[in-house]
C-alpha cells in the first residue's frame, strides 16, 4: 500500500538535495510578512468596527467577518510558529518576542506549544509516540461510523476536529500519543500534566500560561468596558474559532489520509515519518494569505529550519530529487477533507505499516 518505491534516502542525501540558500533566513524579510498579515488582519476588523452595525440583522454579515478575518489571521500563526521553529530571525530575543505575542493574542501558549511542536516533529507517524493526530488501532468491535452512518460520522468528525479540537488538545492532550497520555499546556508537571515537559521547561510554560491569562483579562476588560460581551465574541472570539479550524484542519490533512501509514517503534525512523507528511493544492490565494504552509509542509517536515519564503523552492528539489517519496495530493482540500473525515477512523497493521480505515 506504500506509495515508496526507491530506498528510503539517508538525512545526507536529502540535505544535499536542498540548495543552500533555502536556509538562508532574513530578519528584514521576515518582517515584512508580518506586516503584512498583520495588515490584511487588521482591514477587516477596522472596517467591520467603522461600518457593520453590532445587531442580530447584520450576524450573516458578522459570519462572513469572521470567516474572512479568521482566515486572514492564520498568517499570522503560521509565523508565530516559524518564530517557534528558529526560521524568523537569527536573533533568537526579538524571534521570541514576536512569536510570543502573536501567539499569546491567539490564545496559544507558546513555548508550551514550542515544545509539544518540537516532538511532534521528532516523532512524526510514529505510532505510541507522535503528537497530535496520532492515531488508534481499531478493536473490531462496531465503531460510531458502523452505528450512525459514514455521512453522519463525517459531519460528527468535522464538528469535533475544527470546533473542539484544539482546545482539547492544549488542554487534555486530545490526538497526543499514547505514550505520554494526559497532558495539559497550561500546568508543566504534577497530576494536572505528563512528562511533555522537562523540568528545564516548566518557567517557561508557566509564562506561556500567565500571557494566556493576561490576554483573558484584556478581554474581560473590554466586555466590561462595552457594557456588554457581544463586541469580544463578534470581534474576536468568532475569527478565533475559525482560525483555530483552519489550524486544526492544516494539520489533520497533512497527516492523516487513507495511503498515509504510521509505523510502530520497530519499523519508525524519523526520515520515514517525515516523509508521511503530505502537500495539498490549497491554491493561490490561500497560499499566499498563510505562507504556503499546507503546500510546503513536506520540506518543513524534513527541515524546520527552512523560512516559509524558501520553502517553495526546497519543495521543489525534494519532490525532484525523491518523486517516489514525496507525498502531494492533488484531491481537492474540501474532498481530502470530507475522505478524512469519513473514512479515517482508525488503523489496523499491514505488512509495511499501520493504515487508517472505516470501522
């Protein structure tokens, strides 16, 4: 069922694929992007402030906001996350700074989410000791899909994705392997969390927390200062949510899928999980607005320290150097995403792997 047919390469051989100069990172460059995204964040907001009126009237239109400035937003996740990755800037105190209020104006405990990212990248389809999307072999028994139907499930399966997600994730663990079980971003040790975080980690996770905190507080203090919590949730709870869909679902796709294994301790290595990481056509407009980061997540997988600027070019020569082993599918992302949420229930082992199936 594997797609791969060549030899697995080696680390050397795919570093050599690379043109240097894709690893060449620029603070001004890096930058430039950021005001960018901030600015196409920005636009729908002062405009939905200066012109839409706050009524029930007007909530198609305060959707269609929210999708819009949502959307939008991601960009600046993704280079919140190239901040956590080292890729923004050489200058590791400014690189912080801006991933760290990015990220904390999204409700995202950074450098909690910089280490459980950092071994999720380590531990790719690895089968017990992935993070996120990790996914459960099947017992046999009759699953919700056999129960309620594959339509039903698919829409189950997207509710719980995008809506829930990924604040069960930073909270509970929800997707994490099995390996570590319960784990909490917020609280770095005790029963509250899993041995995620080494004890060299915990002041930093509980300013990740305190910045989540204080941003909660800038919100109440807005809700008190309008009199009223309808600005907070039409503003900005409702571009959070779809921001966090599309988060959630970037990661999903680019990990899960019906050819995509994952391998137990014995048959993982981390080139070989790497490499299960999938591209998909997002198209123009999409790629533009989150930096390519749905249709360069192979190369990102296979070398972090790529910037998003570069990772075009570094696709290219993977997918040139190693065709049997670089994944894109050209499944249109609405259609991947429905397969994904319908079919991948769970994995049962074949002879080179553990593939999902319906249960």
């Amino acid at each position: 069922m594997s797609v791969a047919f060549s030899p697995l390469p080696t680390r050397a051989d795919v570093r050599a694929a690379i043109p240097d100069r894709c690893f060449e990172i620029s603070t001004p460059r890096s930058l430039g992007h950021l005001v960018l995204s901030l600015l196409l964040t920005a636009i729908p907001v002062a405009l939905a402030w200066a012109f839409l009126p706050l009524t029930w009237v007007w909530a198609p239109v305060w959707v269609l906001y929210a999708l819009v400035t949502g959307t939008a937003a991601i960009g600046l996740w993704v280079l919140a996350h190239e901040c956590g990755h080292g890729a923004f800037s050489r200058h590791k105190a400014l690189q912080d700074t801006v991933g760290y209020i990015l990220h904390t104006s999204l409700l995202v405990p950074y450098f909690s989410w910089q280490r459980s990212h950092a071994v999720h990248h380590a531990k790719t389809n690895h089968l017990t000791e992935g993070e996120t999307h990790v996914p459960r072999p099947l017992t046999g028994r009759p699953g919700l899909r056999s129960r309620i139907g594959r339509s039903r499930y698919a829409v189950v399966s997207l509710f719980k994705m995008l809506l829930l997600g990924w604040p069960a994730y930073l909270f509970f663990g929800a997707t994490g392997g099995p390996e570590r079980g319960f784990t909490n971003h917020f609280f770095p040790h005790g029963r509250f969390s899993s041995d995620l975080f080494p004890a060299r980690w915990h002041r930093r996770v509980w300013f990740s927390a305190a910045g989540v905190i204080a941003m909660h507080g800038l919100l109440i203090c807005w809700a008190v200062a309008a009199g009223s919590i309808a600005p907070v949730l039409a503003f900005y709870v409702g571009p959070l949510l779809v921001a966090n869909a599309w988060l959630v679902g970037y990661t999903w796709l680019q990990h899960t899928d019906l050819d995509i294994p994952h391998y137990s301790d014995e048959d993982w290595t981390w080139l070989k999980g790497a490499f299960q990481t999938v591209d998909r056509p997002y198209g123009a407009v999409i790629d533009f607005l989150h930096h390519g980061i749905g249709s360069t997540h192979v190369a990102h997988h296979i070398d972090h320290r790529i910037p998003h600027y570069r990772a075009r070019e570094a696709t290219d020569a993977i997918a040139a150097a190693f065709p049997d082993w670089y994944r894109h599918d050209p499944t249109p992302v609405h259609r991947a995403l429905w397969r994904v949420a319908g079919d991948c229930v769970g994995v049962v082992e074949l002879p080179d792997g553990w593939y999902y199936t319906g249960d």
